[in-house]
C-alpha cells in the first residue's frame, strides 16, 4: 500500500481558507479596535460633488424604491439638492424600468441614458462605460479631484449618511477610490439569504477594511463603489476605456488598475450600502459561477502572468496580499478536489495518509476555522445572536461546499477560454412594486402571488395627478382571515399578509380623494 504524507496539503488548505487572514489581519484589527477613535474634523461637503450612475436591465421592481432612498440622502439636504446628479442608464430593458424612471420626478437632476436595443445587453461594464461618457459630455460638475462618480446597483440602497462618510476619506487626497460595505436586507428570508448576509457582512466586510487598513488595497465591489472622475479619466486615457468589457468581476479590475497607478483605496467598514439577496440556489449559483470565472480571469490577467508583480506603484507586501487574494480562489478549487479523492481513496484501503506534524499543531490549526468568525460573531453580536453561532457557522461550512463547484466553473472556464457571456441577476420586489408594474387598471379582479409575476398582465404607466385604489382581498385559496385593504398606487401604505394570494380589484380611480 503507497503511503502519502499529506503535512503540505494540510498546511496549504489552511493558509488559504482561513490562516494567512486570522494570523496577520486579525491582530491589526484588533489594534485598530482597541484603539481610541480619532475625533473626525468637519468637512465642507458642499465642495463635493457626486454623479451616481445606475446601470439597469430589466429593473421594474426595484429601481423606483433606489431612485427615492437616494434622493433622500443627508447629503442632499445639507447642499440643498445641488450637488448629486443621478444618471439611470437603461441597458435596453424589455420591461417598465424606462417608463418608472421616467416618470420619477425628484428634487435633485436626473437624467435617463437609454441605450437602444441594438447595442444594449453586453454586460455592466458597457452600460458603466457608456454612463461614464455620458457624465464626461453632460455633467455640469467640475471636474476635479472633488467630482465623485458613484455607482450603485438597481437594488442598492445606501444609509443616509453614506454620502458624508465617505467625503470624510476623500479628504485625504491619496486616495483614488472606496468602497462600501455590503448588507443584505431580505436576510430573514431564507437560509441563502441569511448565509450571504454572513458572507458580506462578517467575512468580506473584515477582511476588505483590515486589507485596506494595513495595505490601503480594498478590493473593489460592485454595489456602492466611489472614485474620483480625474482617476476614472487617467483610466481612460491610458487604456482606451474605463471598464473592460471582457471583466465578468468589472469591479475587481478597475480596483486593480486603480491601485497601479498609484492610488490607495478604503474599503468603508461602518458605511453600508443595502442590497437584496438571492433567495433561489439556481440564481445564486448562475451568480457565483459569473463571480469566480472573473477572479480567475484577475488572478491569470495579474497574478500568474507576473503582472502585478512589474508594478512599480504598487507596496511589496501589497503585492504579496493581492497575490494571495487571488491565489486563494484557485488553489481551493484545486486542492479541495484532490483531498477529497485522497480520502476516498483512503477509505478504500488503496493509499494511507501520514500526518507527521504534532497533534497540538493541528488542533492549533483547526481551531483557527472557529476562532476567527467566533471573534467576529461576538463583534457583531447586535446582529447575530451568539446562541445560534453553531448552526450559523455549521450553515456557513456548507453553504461554501455547495458553491465550491462555481470556483472549479470558473477556472475550467478561464483555462478552456471560454469567450465571456454576461447573466443577468433577477430581482423581485416588494408588493407595491410588483403591484405598479404588472397589474393592468381595467376594472377587472386578478389573482397575484405578491412574489410571482404574470407574464399576460400589461402595464400602465400611473399618472402622478390620478389615484388608484385597489381593494385586497384575502383569496380563499390563502386561507388568510381579516379585513379587506385598500391600497393606494401612488403612496402605498397598506400591505396584504406576508406570501398572501390576494384578489386584487380596482375599485376606483380619480383625481380627487376616494372614500371607500
């Protein structure tokens, strides 16, 4: 029988799941915890001035609730509504996320880019280029180191006070770009949602503001990122573009050519942007497999091709860090494989596996998987109740067994060459949403699961000057018992039970006040 020590393999899996992170940024933070917070200076924020571009495809169902959570930023009230600009761009949408945004009427400048359907459906990145070209000939801001370009997703929906956080870590003038922390807003909805909730919040949000605290190199996402329009023009002007259109993770790479020119980038750890999760596994997956062949595509464009290493910009244990970052996906989806077929084949008395390291070591090493998101549980305790540490953490260990196939995904894909083809992530919306965009007003009664849609059902657009009233009614297929509910389209305030099959009537429509 062949016997195979398997100390590297241990070592390995080890330093890339959770070692190298617990043993290097765990004390940093903990430094920076214990130290006392600097008592934050006063910035002007009126000499700011922030474009936010909203890449939408297909967006009905949220974008009407992110265009009013944005308009109602601090930031806006305290510059009297002077210094935002909003720029939606509409990537071809089949849907009424034209005629919802068309329609929104706010406080501050909003501009459509419709972008027709001939050109249209070629990834986040274009539709950013495009929007990014639209502000460079339309924006009456000036373009300086002051001129922020912000992007957020057609879900996204920053805390009130973002906008003023993150003008804070602007005034230090070395910084070219930051990013927001990511929070899940419908966690309680299922396992999936609660795991990614975890994932954003505990693992991503840590380890980016640690990686940006010691290296200043947070990796850029793609909900809630901010940059300097003179560092997106540099981009411009020395590679042809600003996004590259052939990125699947566009954000990863403008985040690593940001740093190669020499700027520093923040990853904003109390400053969050609030995102929906996917509830389906199918979706989920189709995501994660479009996340892990674009960083392969980084780790190969940078990493094993020894570009990141010719960067003179860029800090050598930055450079270490980078590597490591985007080794990691790589060498999991390699090395996890290969030890599991060890152990079958173990198992099956045709090989023996030795550890020679001494039992301390490893049970040293094993108790890192614990400790660490242990310590950050107990730092988030408001959020996460510690009695549920064990199922969370034990749900955690097998939501990533289950995604592990989109990292394999995404290195076969790289590996092959496989031409880059962009999914788009589906979203559902609140009940008042859905009930705006897919219920036709012709005075006839129809039955809607408040998350599902009726392909047949058309859309009219509602008139700001005219209310509709829809009478809710429980269906006796819902087997929900209470009164009826009148709904109001043009400012909801109502909602039917939770998951509730509703008949749902209009009863009238006016312009003037409706008593029922």
């Amino acid at each position: 029988m062949i016997t195979i020590n398997i100390d590297w393999l241990f070592l390995t899996l080890i330093i890339f799941s959770w070692g190298y992170y617990f043993v290097f940024y765990t004390p940093a933070f903990l430094i920076k915890w214990c130290r006392k917070k600097k008592k934050i200076e006063k910035i002007d924020i009126k000499e700011y001035f922030i474009s936010v571009m909203i890449p939408c495809r297909n967006e009905e169902t949220v974008i009407q609730k992110t265009l009013e959570n944005i308009e109602k930023l601090e930031f806006n009230k305290k510059t009297n509504y002077q210094n935002m600009e909003i720029v939606v761009i509409n990537d071809g949408s089949t849907d009424n996320t034209q005629l919802i945004a068309e329609s929104y009427n706010p406080k501050i400048t909003l501009h459509i880019l419709n972008v027709v359907k001939e050109i249209s459906g070629k990834g986040k990145s274009e539709a950013l280029n495009k929007g990014i070209d639209f502000i460079k000939n339309n924006s009456n801001f000036p373009k300086t180191n002051n001129h922020i370009v912000c992007v957020f997703d057609a879900d996204g929906l920053p805390d009130l006070d973002l906008i003023e956080k993150m003008c804070d870590k602007f005034d230090d003038q070395k910084i070219g770009s930051i990013n927001s922390s990511i929070r899940i807003y419908n966690r309680h909805t299922n396992f999936l949602s609660m795991m990614q909730d975890i994932e954003f919040n505990l693992i991503s949000r840590y380890l980016n503001h640690v990686r940006g605290y010691l290296f200043m190199n947070s990796l850029m996402g793609g909900n809630g990122q901010f940059m300097r329009y003179t560092v997106l023009e540099d981009l411009h002007i020395q590679y042809g573009y600003v996004w590259k259109r052939s990125s699947l993770t566009e954000d990863l790479d403008i985040g690593m050519r940001i740093l190669f020119q020499g700027w520093k980038t923040y990853h904003l750890f109390d400053g969050f942007v609030h995102q929906q999760g996917l509830i389906g596994l199918g979706s989920l997956i189709r995501q994660r497999n479009r996340w892990a062949w674009g960083t392969a595509q980084a780790c190969f464009k940078y990493v094993l091709s020894t570009r990141l290493f010719r960067q003179s910009n860029v800090g050598f244990f930055t450079k270490i860090d980078l590597m490591i970052s985007l080794l990691t996906p790589i060498i999991i989806s390699t090395l996890v494989p290969f030890s599991i077929t060890i152990l079958i084949l173990n198992l099956k008395d045709v090989i023996e596996i030795e550890l020679y390291l001494p039992d301390f070591i490893n049970w040293i090493l094993v108790s890192l998987w614990v400790i660490f998101p242990l310590f950050l549980i107990l730092k988030n305790k408001k959020d996460y109740i510690l009695f549920y540490f064990l199922p969370h953490f034990i749900g955690y260990i097998i939501y990533n067994i289950v995604l592990l196939p989109t990292l394999i995904y995404g290195l076969l894909s790289v590996i092959s060459c496989r031409i880059p083809t962009w999914s788009k992530t589906k979203r559902i919306g609140t009940f008042e949403t859905q009930l705006i965009s897919q219920i036709k007003l012709d005075n006839t009664t129809k039955t809607l699961h408040p998350t599902q849609s009726e392909t047949n059902i058309e859309f009219i657009q509602p008139s700001p000057s005219m209310r509709k009233i829809f009478l809710i009614k429980p269906s006796p297929r819902s087997n929900v018992k209470g009164p009826d509910i009148a709904i109001d389209i043009n400012s909801p305030s109502s909602h039917p039970p939770p998951r509730m099959i509703c008949e749902i009537n209009m009863i009238e429509e006016s312009e003037s006040e409706v008593s029922l």
